[in-house]
C-alpha cells in the first residue's frame, strides 16, 4: 500500500526531528507527504522538511497572519503548492475583513506563480466561495468539514476534497456525509498533523504515519479494498500537486 498524506506541519526546523518522523512515515507506507506552511514559523519548517526529506512544500500566509508582517517567500525547487490560505470565522470573527484581504492576495500571489493552492475554510465558506469566483483558482480544500452543498460548490469549481482524521471521530457525521458526494477522482487523504490524530491514535500527536487510519476508515465507508483507496488518493495527489 503506498500512501500520500496530502497535508502535514513540522513544528520544528530541526533536521533530525522531522527525520524521525519521516522514518515511522515511510515504515508506514506513506510515501509521499506535503509539508505546509502558513506563517513564518511554518513555511521555514515545512521548506527544511522539503529540503532534508524530499517532502513536497506548500508555502503562503494563513488567517492568522492577516494582521501580521508578512515577508516574501522565496521560490523553492520542491514548491509544488501555496498555502495554507483561507479564512476561518469560527476562531477569528473579529479579523474577517483583513482575512477576505489577505486570502485574495494569496490566491493572486498562488497565480502569478501558477501553484495550486491549499485553502483552510471554517464557517465561512460562502466568503469563500465568492472569493474562488472571483480569482479564479485551482486545488485543494483542505481538512473539510463543511456541508455536502459547499462541498458539491468546491466540486463544481474543480476543487479537490481533501479529508483528515476527524472522519474517524464519531461526532463527526457531518463529515462523512460530506464524503459522499465526493468522487472518486477528486478525494484526498491527510493528517493535518500533528493535530487531529484519527481513531484510535486519537489525543496523541498526529503525524504523517496515522494517514494510513483515515485511509483504511474511508474505504470501509467506500466499501473498497484499502489498497484501492490508498492508490487512487494517492494517484489524485499526484495529479493535483505533481501533475
Ligand atoms: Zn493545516
């Protein structure tokens, strides 16, 4: 089985650290990972885990960042995506016009360099919505838990879905509901590590190796072998972030 989680953080730029975890990846099965920034800290630790593991990078400026200074990033040979990007009114209501600015900005900048990009949404996704019809973009929407409407929306706009472990929890029907009117050819997989552990490695630091719980927990769901899921997300990630 190889697998590609779509969607981790290092929180640390030291070497050896993200080794290790690279190590209990690739013993997992994981073969190809995303490290993705987001804020100085993280776009710096994701471009060393690029840099010393071969992991594909995405780079950009989050919500949280909307009012923050927000230096350049500079081009990188692995930089295969930007992000994360996005707007989030559930932990930053109060920031939501200087989100709207910055993400449209972002989708500008992911467009200038012709990068996918990889948005985190959270209430807001008809703000969302609006904005991706606005500048016109392609990619990913990452960690999804909205509706099967904005997920059908997101579909429409020729988004990927990608889906982390808290399909694995059990309060989290919404987003298996979600999960199903999402195609085969446009489903993705990721840890969004190190949070959200899936069941059962739940209220442990994530990391890339649980991708393979989501995985298996979605092709029950699928009623397919988890060989078969884990290779047609893994051919979808390839197709979006390495075409
Ligand atoms: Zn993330």
């Amino acid at each position: 089985m190889r697998l590609f989680d779509t969607h981790c953080h290092f929180e640390t730029a030291e070497a050896g650290e993200i080794a290790a975890v690279m190590e209990r990846a690739r013993a997992a099965g994981v073969e190809r990972v995303m490290a993705v920034g987001g804020s100085v800290a993280l776009n710096a630790s994701a471009t060393c885990a690029a840099e010393t593991c071969g992991c594909l990078l995405a780079c950009g400026y989050d919500r949280d960042q909307a009012l923050a200074d927000r230096p350049p990033v500079p081009d990188a040979p692995r930089l295969a995506a930007w992000g994360e990007i996005g707007l989030d009114y559930h932990y930053s209501p109060e920031t939501r016009d200087a989100q709207r600015r910055l993400f449209a900005e972002q989708l500008e900048e992911a467009r200038r360099r012709d990068l996918p990009v990889v948005i985190h949404t959270r209430e807001a996704d008809d703000d969302t919505l609006g904005l991706l019809r606005e500048i016109p973009s392609r990619g990913i929407i990452h960690c999804f838990t909205g509706t099967p409407e904005a997920a059908r929306s997101f579909l429409d706009l020729g988004f990927y879905i990608s889906i982390s472990g808290i399909v694995t929890f059990r309060a989290a029907e919404n987003v298996r509901e979600a999960v199903r009117v999402v195609p085969d050819d446009r489903i993705l997989i990721e840890t969004d590590s190190p949070f959200l552990a899936p069941v059962p490695m739940r209220g442990r630091p994530n990391e890339p190796a649980f991708v393979r719980y989501t995985c298996e927990f979605l092709a029950r769901l699928r009623n397919m072998p988890a060989e078969d899921f884990a290779e047609l997300t893994f051919a979808n990630a390839t197709a979006v972030l390495a075409p």
